[in-house]
C-alpha cells in the first residue's frame, strides 16, 4: 500500500487520503495549538504560499500525545489556526502518532531515517516529512528543525514536481 492510499480525515470530517494531493510535494507535519514550537505554523504556512503554484502541499495533523497540548476539538483547531496563524493548507483530524493507536500514516512515517540516521518514535510536536509527488518520503526533520530553514528548504526545491 503506497501513503497515498492510506484513509484520513479532514479536520471537519471528510474522508480523503494523501492521494487527493498526488503529483504535489507534500510536508506532513505533526501539529499542536499549545506548544513552544506553536509559532511554527507561521513558517509552514508561508511554505505553502510559496511553493503551492510550485507543487507543494502543507498538510498538517494535529496530535494531544506531547502533553496534552493539542486538547481542543476539531472545530477549535480549526480556529485557531485560522485566527492565529492564518492557516490555508490542509489539515486533517487529530490523530495519535506513537504506540499501539499510532495512525497506520504515522506508523510508516515513523520508519523513515533522520538527517543522523535515526528512525523510530515521534519525538515531539512539529516533525516534519517531505513526500515527493509518487508519495515516497524523502526527508524527516525533527521538531527542532524551522519549517524555513535550509535544508529544508533545499528538500523541498529537490522534491517539487518537474
């Protein structure tokens, strides 16, 4: 099964899949309302803009596992990343992205290397991974890692469709 296939749902719940954005770039970030990385969303909206003509697409996952700082409803996510941060790209329903209810997206995301080689758990809120338009991943970047910064930015040029 490719991650294009894998059934999601929209923050305000219809059913879709990364599928729905096949032939596009696509940054897959675990998300959250009441974290210190919150301001993030900023930097990942202003990739959208950007680089939505180009073939990118930001979509975002809110998750409450990383003490409790994603506790609203959908319908609260959903204002406060209007409100707050002005948010335009896709956002789906909250999942959990670590243990046995792990989304079955996150569960193979969570396979994929780290700039150092490292796999495994979701370490925090606001990782990131770069899927290319086949919908094969081709980076994760950590928490720490600004949706802005270099090397991401420079992963996103090298995925954008041709």
């Amino acid at each position: 099964m490719s991650l294009h296939d894998i059934a999601l749902t929209t923050l305000d719940g219809r059913a879709t899949t990364l599928g729905e954005h096949a032939g596009r770039a696509l940054l897959v970030v675990n998300v959250a309302s009441r974290c210190g990385l919150t301001p993030q969303y900023a930097g990942l909206e202003r990739l959208q803009q950007r680089y939505a003509d180009r073939g990118l697409t930001v979509v975002g996952f809110p998750c409450n596992q990383f003490m409790g700082q994603e506790p609203g409803t959908n319908a609260e996510i959903a204002e406060f990343c209007s409100a707050t941060y002005g948010v335009t790209f896709p956002m789906m329903d909250k999942v959990e992205v670590n243990g046995p209810g792990a989304h079955s997206l996150f569960a193979a995301l969570t396979q994929v290397e780290d700039a150092a080689g490292e796999a495994g758990d979701v370490g925090w809120n606001f990782e990131k991974w770069l899927l290319d338009p086949d919908g094969k991943p081709v980076a994760r970047f950590r928490s720490a890692v600004e949706p802005e910064s270099e090397q991401v930015i420079a992963a996103i040029e090298a995925a954008l469709p041709a």
